[in-house]
C-alpha cells in the first residue's frame, strides 16, 4: 500500500451519554449544543484528514 494514500479512521457514537451526559439536565437544548460541541470536535478530524466511521444508533426494544 502507497503511504500517500493511507488515512487514519476515526469511529464516533453520536448517542446515549455523549449527547445527554449523567447528572446534566436532558432537555433538546442541551442534546442540540452537545451534539454541535461534538461536530466541532470531529470537524477537527477532518482537517486533519480523517476518514470518519459513525455507526448506526442501535435500537433496544
């Protein structure tokens, strides 16, 4: 494999704790500006030029 061509990967959940953190408030306000907080944070990677893996929320009936 060519060095030039290989990018780092980088996995993110966008669920659970991550965007309602324990002991915070849970109100859609605050899932909004934690949920912008973390874009911010992965638009870094981008920049650095990251491939992104953001799996699928799964669902628990």
């Amino acid at each position: 494999m060519n060095s030039k061509n290989t990018k780092k990967t980088a996995a993110f959940a966008f669920r659970g704790n991550g965007i309602s953190p324990k002991g915070k408030l849970d109100t859609i306000a605050n899932q909004f500006r934690n949920t912008c907080k973390s874009c911010v944070a992965i638009m870094n990677f981008i920049k650095q030029g990251y491939h992104l893996a953001i799996p699928p929320a799964s669902s628990h009936n």
